[in-house]
C-alpha cells in the first residue's frame, strides 16, 4: 500500500496513506525510503495518518518512526526533497525530480 502511493506521488498526485500503529517499524521506513529514492517522487507529496488513541498506544519504535518521519515532514515544508529524506535517516543516494 505505501509503495503503490508513493508511486502515485512520482507522478506528481499529492497522496495520504492511513497507517497503523502496528506497520511502524524500520522496515517499514527502509520501504519509504528505497521508495522515495527509486521513483523520485517529492517527500512532500506524501501525508502518512495515524489516530491519535494510536499513538497513545504507542511503544517504543513506533513512536521513534513517527519522530523521524515529523523530522521529514518538518524539512520537506522548507527544504527540497533530498534532503528531507536525508531528515528520515534514509542513507544512500535519492534523486530529487527535476
């Protein structure tokens, strides 16, 4: 799901994927980032959602996602793209679109 709207992304659709709680880990965030850097698509054309009651029952690593994430939403307001997803924590090149 997160891939197929990044996807849409690349080709310019601002998109917001719902997220649980459950789905927050590093692998996840390995998948935004491999993502964003093999299509890319702008960090700021991708909203992630989560209720607030979850993030109240949040541990540890979600709520550890969901603060390099905000970084990355933060950055991408103010910065261009690259460097937004280098504001995730993502290594490794990423092709900001021309």
């Amino acid at each position: 799901m997160v891939g197929a709207a990044i996807d849409v992304a690349a080709r310019g659709y601002p998109v917001h994927v719902n997220l649980s709680v459950r789905s927050l880990d590093r692998e996840l965030l390995a998948l935004i980032c491999t993502k964003l850097a093999d299509t890319g698509a702008r960090a700021s054309d991708v909203t992630f959602e989560l209720s607030e009651r979850q993030l109240v029952d949040a541990g540890k690593e979600e709520l550890e996602f969901v603060k390099v994430v905000s970084a990355w939403a933060a950055s991408s307001r103010s910065i261009n793209s690259s460097r937004a997803v280098t504001a995730m924590g993502c290594s490794g090149a990423y092709r900001s679109p021309t």
